[in-house]
C-alpha cells in the first residue's frame, strides 16, 4: 500500500530530509478509501468547495496574516548540528559527564543510547521480573511485520510509535512486558526484487536456475539487503525483545505453517479444489484480493502493460451482434469490455421480465466468431439498463457469470492461459496470441462479418496487479482453499459478545459486513519463494483419464506416504509421490504470527505466559486481510482468540488531485524555503503519538513535526537552567520529604500531580493525544512559561530559599519519566544528568524507573488552588496587554488591583509577586474596595469584580505615544476596512475572515481607549521616568 515514506522524515537516520517539496509520488495526505470506491455527488462538492477555500486562503494570506507575533517568530533557520564524538563502544553507556550542548540537537542526543539499552537487557521480560515497581502483570504483543524487501513509510512508524509508547509505559509500570519484532518474507515482493537483481547483475532468469539455486539467491540477498527495517526500528527507539526476533520463513515459522496446514486438512477446513481465482499473467501466479488494485476509469483509457507490444484501450463498451439462430434478420446486441473472452462464451442472458426479448425466450444464437449454437436463457440478475440489456456469459474468466453459469449447468471454456495469451480452444487463427493483441483480431474478424455493431466510451472498474502492473484475469485453477465461513462466524461472534475489542468501535461494522459474506481462501501461490505446501500428488500408471488427482496432506514425506497407503491400499513403499511446486499466500503464515511467534506448535513457556497477546495495533487497511484471518485462524488452532484488543490508525493516502498537490507544494516551499529541516526521533514519535489511534484519518504534516522539534528545544533550555540551578553540591530530598515552601511551589506540584493523573488516564484508555496534549501542557505552560518565570526572581534572593530548587528536582525528574514513552532518548539523556534522589539505588535507565502514578503524587494535588491561580494567570495576561496598547517595553509600572468582592482579595494576596513577574510589571498592591481610582493610571476591567489599574504618570510621554497610536490605528482600520470590503466567500475562509474582523475591531477598541486616557494626561505628565 503506497504511503509516505518514512525516509521523507530523516536526516541521516532520523533527522527530516531536506526536500524542496511534496514528493509526487508519495504525497503528504494519503488514502482513505480503496480504489474504485463510488465516490458520492456531495463528497465531490466537498472536496471542490475545499480547493477553492485553500486556494482562496493561499492567495489572500490570511492564515499568516491572522498569526501571532509569537507564531511568526517561530520561522525556522537552520541549526547548528551538534555530535556526540566522545569514543563509546557499541553497547557502552553514553558519556553524560559534560555539560549540555546550548541546543538540543537530536543526533547528539540519539546517540548510543539505543545499543546500551539492547546490552542491558531492559526490552526482555526477565528482566522486568526483577524491577521493584514489578506487578506480577504480563503485557505481550507482536510487531505487525514489515515486508523484508522494504523500508519503513511513515505509516510504520505510526504504528511503531504508539506501540512503543504503550510497552514503554507497561515497562516502566511495572508489568512483565513482552514485544515480539519480526519481518515478513513478502513472497511475491521479495522474488520479484531477487529475479531483477539476477537479470541486472548476471543477465540470468529465475528459470535458467534450479529451484534450490534460486532459493540461495534468495537466501543470501535477505541477509545481505533485509535488515534495514530493523535498523529503522531500533533508529526509531522501538523497545523490542531482539532476542526473540521472528522471520516468517524461519525454521520456527516453517514448522508452525506445515503444522498449521496439516491440522486445517485433518479438520476438513482446507482442501483442494478448481475455481475461479484472482491470475496475475506477468507472476504466472494467483494473487489476494489485497494485491487486486480496482482502478475507476471514466472512460477510454490507454494503458501500457508488460508483455504487451503496444498501449491497450480499455473503458470502452463494444456491441456484437448474436444472430439468432433460423430466424437471418434476427439478431441480439451483447455489450461487453472484454471482447477478447469471446471465445469463451457458452451462453447470452437476459432478464426474463424485459420485453425486448419476450419473443426470444427458448431460442438459440448463433455465436459470432465459431457459428456454434449458444442458448439465450434467462436470469433475474441481469439488469436490463445496463448496456444493452443482454450479457455475455464467460464462466470460465468472470467471477459473477460463474455464478450464472453454475445455475444454469453451463460447462466453461478457458480460453486465456496461464502466461496470458490465448489457449487452442480458441482456434489457430488466435492460439498463442497474446490476449491483448488477439483482442485487436477479434474486432477486426467482428467488422469483416458485419458483426461489429458499435463503440462508445463506458466507465468501468479495471482489476489491476498492484505486483506486476498487468491487468488481473480470473482463470480456472486448481488451488488449495480454506473453508472460512465457520471459522468466520465465530470471529464475527467475538465482536458481537465483545469477547474481542475494536478500537475505534466503527470498525465493527466492516467487520461484520465482511464475514458474513466471506468467501473460500486461496492459499496458492505459484512461486518458489515461499512456504512450500506440505501437500502430495499420488502418481498412478497408467494415469486413468476419468479419475481425480489423488493428494495427501502430511508433516513430512514419509507421513503422507503413509495416509496414501491407507487411501489406496497399496504399500506406501510401492507408490510415487510428487510434492506441489505451489507455495503458501505470505498472509497464511502472517496470519499464524501471534502465536508461530511465541514457539506454537510447542508449548513453549512464552506461550504459556504471553498467549493470548494483549493487544493488537496495526493499519486499519489490514483489519480483515491480516487481523480477521489471525482471529480464524488462531481461534481454530489454539482454542483462544489471539489477542483481546485491537486498535486501528488510519493515515490518508494519495487523494489529492493534481491541483490540490500544486496548492500543497507552493505551501510547503513558502513555510521552508531551505528544504524540510532535520526534526529528529522523538518529535517524530511525540507528533504521531498526538494523533493516536483511536481517530479518523491523520493528516501529517511537516509543520507539526517542526513544533516538536521546538517542544523538544524547550524542554532541552528548561533542564540545562534546572541544571544550572541545582549545581554540583545539590543535596536532593526524597519525593516523600518534599513539601512545598510556597503558593507558586504548591502550585506546579499540584500541576504535576494533575499531568500524572492525565497521562495515566490516557494510557490506560490508550488515548495517546491525552497523554501528548498533557505533557505538552506542563512542560510548555505550567512549568517553562509560568513556573520558571515566576521562580526566577526568588532564586536571585539572598541567600537562596531551600524549597524552589527541590521543586525543580521533582519537576524535572517526573517531568521525564511521563514523558519518557514518548521522547525516549530526550528524557534518557536528561534523566541520566539528574542527582540521585536518597533512598536505594536509583533505576540504571529511565526506560526502567518507576512511571509516576496518580496516587504516588496525590498529596500534591490542589485543585482549588490550581482555580485560584488561574485568576491570577489571567490578571497577568491583562497586565500584558495593557504594556502593548501603551507600547511600554523597558520600564516595569506599578499594579493596583482593587476587588469588591471580598473574597477575591485573599485570592490574589498570595501571588502579587509572581503576578508582577509574569505580568512584566513592577510591585503589585491592592487598593481597598470603594477608594478611589489612581490619577493617572491605566485601567482594565477582569471580569465584572475586578479593575486592574497600571501607572502610567511618568512613565510613558504622550506627546510621543499619541501619533504611534494614531499611525497603529490607521494601519489596522486600512486593513480592516479591506477585509469588509472584499467578497464574502464560504468554509474556513469566511470563518477566518470574520474573525479577524472580530480581532481587529476589538483592538482599535483598545486604542481608542488608550489615545484617550492619554490625552487627558498631556497637561499634567512631567515626562517618561528612565528605566
């Protein structure tokens, strides 16, 4: 499934790659629907109303026009990159004597701690078992296997950063955590990759080979060339169990797939049979329904395809013409896409209710190539609108007129080989021809028989090999299918009782939908990359013509030889076996993973502790190729389902039509002009996990990574001045001795305990944005824009209180440990620089510390004071706005504060120095109810019991200020007169536009206010006070 790949997102390894704009093959917003689905009139307004809002927007500015200052000041400049260089051996722990580099840089803050964690064990279960927070608890799932022939998109790593978030928080819980990592053998991918390596580097064929060549070829290319995902993983900080690592055509795998098959045949669920099945001509294989791409086509459509000489037209409907038979003017008018299947029409059918050919019932026609007699029958699932009413019935090479054709005992022909061209039962004149070209003839032939009766543009839906790029045929074939309707009801049943859960809960009804009208599976796959079907062909000679093909299923050759002599009464010594060429589907051993992966068919004491998984979390484009086969077939091998939950994300795929990938591109190169900017690891995972899993589509865009990266940077500058503070002869308190000295101490600790409360919440409900948006919260708002501010001036007292630094200690090191399932190497690497806090020896790695838990912090939490210090945070705000409509900079003004109500006095009485200080103000007093207001000063209501007076006497000169503000209001009403004038538009346009109406009425409000207050004191200020 084409999505954006994860190296669009790297630098190096992980850092973003410089891109000058949306690459077009792999566009930022990817699919949402599969190919060919109806797309409603009311979606396609939709999608034209919201082209026009973007290009609306993008021409008039006014997404950047409506920015903050503080927004448009976060335009990136390139970083200095900073490198770790101290030698570390590969496994060592990283050197975090020195100091802090000024920046965070994220390839020096990445580096080496992924192998020392590998070393120390801390991914592996054992290890948990010793931890003194262990809960006694198991926490096990597997990774959703990559394909070995790729790299990792970004849809990976969504994956990957959501599950890592949750083992990481189970791990640090306390819970005995088990996350199996593994790859998939990609059977038509990884052939396809090794066959053209060979031709490239040695111009040989997978044919000129024996198969046991071929398959070392194979062999040494997957260990040459298949690891890069793994080293993806471990760059992306996934804490997998290595040691456990699965490969889908290892030897545990090999068994578990032939122990599997075997099982399923005993049961009567697996069996071989001859039906229509999805042919992909170029592989020369049958394919899944997930390698069928359905491509819509409006109309006529040339395509090239391989093995095909020259372009094919398809979207086109062609009229032929049936004579009937003893009656020479009497003809019927079939429609078909396909002429190229004419020969292989047993039948034409009708509605037996149109009235059109009423009098034709029980007739017969003539066919128009070979002359032979063809029934017109009947059938109520012809639809006499369509076309011209009559179809064609090509049983052997269409999939619904197999159906027709079965109700109404017609034999197929077959009439397309296996290699794509046409078959002997079509005739010298087309035998050998590729389908293609024959179809040329066909019309020719048509025309010269007079025949040929029309052609007109028709929109169809085209079957295409997402493999190989050729157009999917439907053949007869004798394959090896599952029985899945048994296995399906009770997969659906699962759902039904809740035995099993799907997370967001809207899948349930694809779920339901698609088992109820499950089909048989085929298992086949004419490779020889692969597991090999542990299937054999009994040979007899004289081979009899009439008798079916004997096959017996066994774990070994030696045990089939031994159901044989039991079939056929012969010594198993006496009989000739021959083993299927054929390999399994790769997603029959995918589908065995949960528990092939955990030692089953043993019972292994990895079974035992961590089967059933507790958890599933994957792509929802794989909830019924991968997830439903893994709950049939492990309901039906182990007896349990194999897992309890299942999670689903959904990234968008490709939609975007051409104009609005223009639109998208200019964006992109205006907000970075010097190429997409090296993000790093933990902004990309903290960014995904802010989407989380449990929502609708994920739009990703580059602009969201880049504020990451700027989080990360704020954490990184609050820990080198928490640092800084400390000093090296900081003695810490134990959590349990901390008490806080002071309402603002008081405060962030109960912020803390609240952050705690929200992460825990998240996890447990496992709604990652909760957890992001909450530490974003905390770390951004509550500890670097308020705490640390308003902390700064009482640090500077002498001597130094005791208390602001021990709250900083706490902050810091809960502050990383909440934050650590998320940003892993960012919270390792400032964890690690932290004094050790008294009490026992301290965690090796914060990927092992305790998590914080809501009950641990709960005697920090104040929620009631929490309220009231936000009143104060919005006395500060107005404070701040008061400095800008003033235009004061430099000096600090006096603050008075006069509540009426009573109460609100006491409110405000226990944080006048930090409102001075996160107010940009100078001392804040309060002015008793009734007096009255200060001469002078610059006023401000707080809600309705609140005036907040600032001194202005002095301190600003209004000879001065009055034209600035008089030249700031021109300047907004021009643009706020611009703005009613022009057009109403529709959407998020107009929404923005009113609202910056709103924003620039409301501050020319201000300024007239504030030209009025200062022309009254133009008579009486002796002139602004030096700073």
């Amino acid at each position: 499934m084409p999505r954006l790949p994860l190296a669009s997102f790297r630098q190096s390894l992980w850092g973003l790659r410089s891109s000058r704009g949306l690459p077009k093959s792999h566009p930022l917003s990817t699919q949402s629907e599969p190919h060919g689905s109806p797309i409603s009139r009311r979606n396609r307004e939709a999608k034209q109303k919201r082209l026009r809002e973007k290009q609306e927007a993008l021409e008039a500015g006014l997404a950047r026009k409506s920015k903050s200052p503080a927004e448009s000041g976060k335009a990136w400049t390139p970083k200095e990159i900073v490198l770790y260089e101290i030698p570390t051996e590969l496994g060592e722990k990283k050197d975090v004597s020195g100091p802090l580099p000024p920046a965070y840089s994220p390839q020096y803050v990445e580096a080496a701690w992924y192998p020392w964690w590998v070393r120390e064990g801390f991914f592996k279960p054992e290890y948990q078992t010793r931890l003194p927070q262990a809960t006694g608890e198991t926490f096990s799932m597997c990774i959703p296997p990559p394909n070995v022939t790729g790299s990792l998109h970004i849809g990976h790593a969504l994956t990957v950063a959501i599950q890592d978030a949750l083992v990481r928080w189970h791990r640090m819980r306390g819970d005995q955590v088990l996350w199996v990592p593994g790859s998939d053998h990609a059977g038509i991918a990884t052939q396809a990759v090794v066959e053209k390596q060979l031709w490239k580097e040695r111009g040989v064929r997978r044919r000129d080979l024996s198969r046991e060549d071929f398959l070392r070829e194979v062999w040494k290319w997957k260990e040459e060339k298949g690891g890069e995902i793994c080293e993806q993983l471990r760059a992306l900080g996934a804490s997998l169990d290595w040691d456990r690592e699965r490969f889908t055509m290892d030897a545990g795998s090999s068994v578990a797939v032939t122990e599997a098959f075997v099982r399923l045949h005993k049961a009567g669920l697996l069996y071989r049979g001859r039906q229509l099945v999805n042919w992909s001509c170029a592989l020369r294989s049958a394919i899944s329904d997930i390698e069928v791409e359905s491509r819509p086509l409006r109309g006529r459509t040339e395509l090239r395809l391989p093995g095909c000489p020259s372009p094919v037209s398809f979207g086109l409907l062609v009229s032929v013409a049936f004579p009937v038979d003893g009656e020479p003017d009497a003809e019927v008018v079939v429609g078909t896409t396909r002429p190229e299947t004419l020969p292989g029409d047993v039948a034409v059918a009708i509605h037996p209710d149109d009235a059109r050919f009423t009098h034709l019932h029980g007739r017969q026609l003539r066919h128009p190539l070979t002359g032979q007699l063809l029934p017109l029958i009947t059938d109520t699932t012809v639809e006499p609108h369509v076309g011209t009413g009559a179809v064609k019935v090509t049983p052997a090479h269409s999939p619904a007129d197999a159906e027709l054709g079965a109700r109404h005992g017609l034999h197929p022909l077959s009439v397309i080989a296996e290699d794509g061209t046409m078959t002997s039962l079509c005739g010298d004149w087309l035998q050998g021809l590729h389908r293609f070209v024959a179809r040329e003839r066909i019309m020719s032939a048509l025309t010269e028989r007079r025949l040929f009766r029309g052609l007109q543009d028709h929109p169809m839906v085209l079957p295409i090999c997402s493999r190989s790029g050729d157009v999917v045929e439907y053949l007869l074939k004798s394959q090896w299918f599952v029985r899945c309707r048994e296995m399906g009801d009770r997969a659906a049943q699962a759902v039904e009782s809740g035995a099993l859960e799907l997370s967001p809960s809207f899948h349930q009804k694809n779920w339901q939908h698609w088992f109820s009208h499950i089909g048989d599976w085929c298992v086949s796959r004419q490779l020889w990359w692969g597991h090999r079907i542990p299937a054999y062909l009994v040979v007899e000679e004289p081979v009899k013509a009439d008798r079916e093909d004997c096959w017996v299923v066994g774990r070994t050759e030696a045990e089939a030889r031994e159901v044989a002599a039991a079939l056929t009464g012969r010594a198993g010594a006496e009989l000739t076996l021959q083993r299927d060429p054929d390999v399994l589907d790769t997603w029959f051993s995918s589908a065995l993973f949960p528990f092939s992966s955990l030692g089953w068919p043993q019972e292994t004491p990895d079974f035992t502790r961590f089967y059933p998984l507790s958890l599933l979390e994957t792509g929802s484009d794989l909830l019924l190729f991968w997830v439903g086969r893994m709950v049939m077939l492990g309901t039906q091998l182990t007896g349990q389902l194999p897992f309890r939950q299942v999670l689903q994300e959904k990234l968008r795929e490709g939609n975007l039509d051409p104009e609005e990938l223009a639109i998208a591109a200019a964006t992109q190169r205006k907000d970075f002009p010097h190429g997409i900017p090296e993000c790093g690891t933990d902004a990309l995972r903290f960014t995904l996990c802010s989407h989380g899993a449990l929502g609708g589509d994920l739009h990703l865009s580059v602009s969201e990574v880049l504020s990451s990266r700027h989080f990360c940077n704020k954490i990184w500058n609050a820990l080198r001045f928490i640092l800084s503070v400390l000093g090296p002869g900081f003695v810490p308190q134990s959590s349990e001795e901390l008490s806080p000295s002071s309402p603002m101490d008081a405060w962030v600790l109960s912020r803390l305990a609240r952050t705690a409360h929200e992460c825990e919440r998240g996890f447990l409900t496992r709604e990652l944005p909760l957890v992001a948006h909450a530490l974003h919260h905390f770390w951004l708002h509550s500890l670097c824009d308020v705490y640390l501010e308003a902390v700064k001036p009482v640090l500077s007292h002498a001597p130094r209180p005791p208390g602001p630094p021990q709250v900083l200690l706490s902050c810091a090191d809960v502050g990383l440990r909440l934050l650590a399932p998320l940003m892993p190497f960012l919270a390792e690497e400032l964890w690690q620089r932290l004094p050790p806090r008294p009490g026992g020896p301290p965690a090796p790695s914060i990927s092992v510390a305790p998590y914080p838990s809501a009950r641990s912090l709960a005697h920090w939490y104040r929620p009631e004071l929490e309220r009231r210090f936000s009143r104060v945070q919005e006395a500060a705000q107005v404070l701040r706005a008061l400095r800008a409509t003033y235009q004061i900079t430099k000096v600090r003004p006096r603050v008075l504060l006069q509540c009426s109500e009573p109460g609100e006095r006491g409110l405000f009485e226990d944080f006048l120095e930090p409102l001075g200080t996160l107010g940009h103000c100078g001392a804040v007093g309060l002015l008793p109810p009734g007096a009255a207001a200060p001469s002078g000063w610059a006023q401000a209501p707080l809600g309705d019991t609140i005036q907040v007076y600032m001194e202005l006497q002095g301190l600003v000169h209004p000879q001065t200020h009055l034209p600035l503000l008089a030249a700031r209001r021109h300047k907004l009403q021009r643009q706020l007169d611009n703005l009613i004038a022009r057009t109403s538009s529709v959407g998020e346009a107009e929404t923005r536009r009113q609202q910056r109406i709103s924003s620039l009425q409301l501050e020319l409000s201000k300024l007239d206010k504030a030209a009025s207050h200062l022309r009254q004191l133009v008579d009486t200020s002796p002139g602004p006070r030096e700073p």
